[in-house]
C-alpha cells in the first residue's frame, strides 16, 4: 500500500540509491547483487551472510554506512533473516543477538553504530532479544592498514564481556555488518566463550571470498 510518505518520498533501493518499485531493493540490483548462497568459516566462526561484498553490495554497503537511515537498517536486517533461518535456525536455538562493540571513541566519532542497529532490527524479525554484551577495550584505528596475521593478533583482547553480560550456556548470534578476515568476529565469539557461552554463530550482511582472504 502507497502512503503519503511514500508518495513525497519514494522508497529508494539500499543499495544504489535509485527510486524503486515498492521494494527496498529495486529489480536491477535483485538481479546483479553478488548473492551468497553458503554458511562460511571464517577464523574458525561460523559465519552467514547475504552477499559477497563486491560490486553493488559493496558499494551500497558503504552507502548505507555513511547515512544513518534507519529505514534501511530495517530492509537490510531482512535478507540477513532469511539467511539466518536458511542457515542456522534448525540446527542451533539461539537464545539472544548481540553486536561487535565500540569504543567510547567509535561511538562518539560515527553517533551510530550499524552492527547494533542491524542486530535489533534482526531481533524484531526472528523475536529474540538483542542485548550489548561486549566492548570494545582497545582502539584498533589502524586495522584497515595492517595485513590479516596483525589484524588477528590487534583483535585478540581487543574486546572484553561485559559485566552483566549473562550467557552461560547460551547460543549467541553475533551481527557484523563486513566481515573479511574474520578477525573480529573470531575476537568477540573468544570473548563470548570465555564468559560461558555455548555456542556464537556469526550473522554478517557481507563477506569477502575465500581467495580474497590470501591476497
Ligand atoms: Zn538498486
């Protein structure tokens, strides 16, 4: 159904930008985005996502991340549903969702943080709780310059649980809006062990392939 918004603010796809049909993912992009049909191990986590992050995904995930429009948050937390039922939900129960932390830094640099706002809008979908059960203990700024062995070694200990984070004996969902190395991700699922949690599974919006992890 059209409302009103919707007629002086025609929904536009999350990923180009270009005014679509109704859907927040317009025909083109439906049919070009680099889909990813598997569940992936990624330093040793299990991780599910929609899409490769390559090509369209790559550039409207980048898109979504400069501009804090919650309305994507929601569209974007539905393909990564529909991936976490194909993927996890019949071979594990989860009991809560949380999200990569922040520094105080990060928090007050960005205002937003996507892996946070993607968790509850997953949590809404799948009608499990979404709680902050990690933070961030050191700055790793200069990640993005450092080979994958460094990104491992800056990543472990870089998160702590927190306090009241109660999950022993749980099944975590982890969201991450990118996962590459893997190194954060395999960081906070550590963490989340050692405070007692049964299992962490990991629900990404985009990975990268496999042979882009050696170059
Ligand atoms: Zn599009």
């Amino acid at each position: 159904m059209q409302t009103l918004l919707d007629i002086i603010f025609p929904p536009r796809c999350v990923f180009c930008g270009e005014v679509s049909d109704g859907s927040r993912v317009c025909v083109v992009c439906r049919g070009e985005l680099p889909w990813c049909g598997g569940v992936e191990i990624k330093n040793g986590v299990l991780v599910a996502a929609p899409l490769y992050y390559e090509g369209r995904a790559r550039s409207g995930v980048l898109r979504y991340k400069k501009a804090n429009v919650f309305q994507n948050d929601r569209a974007l937390a539905e393909l990564m549903a529909v991936c976490v039922r194909n993927h996890y939900l019949g071979k594990f129960r989860p009991d809560v969702i949380t999200y990569v932390g922040q520094n105080a830094v990060q928090r007050y640099r960005h205002g937003f943080n996507q892996s946070r706002n993607l968790a509850v809008n997953l949590g809404g979908l799948l009608k499990l709780p979404v709680k902050p059960l990690l933070t961030k203990t050191l700055s790793l700024s200069k990640q993005s310059r450092s080979n994958a062995a460094e990104r491992r070694k800056n990543a472990a200990g870089a998160y702590a649980a927190r306090r009241n984070a109660a999950v022993k004996g749980k099944c975590v969902i982890l969201v991450d809006d990118v996962i590459t190395t893997g190194s954060t991700v395999g960081a906070c699922a550590e963490t989340l062990k050692a405070a007692g949690a049964e299992a962490v599974i990991v629900a990404g919006l985009a990975i990268t392939r496999k042979q882009e992890e050696r170059t």
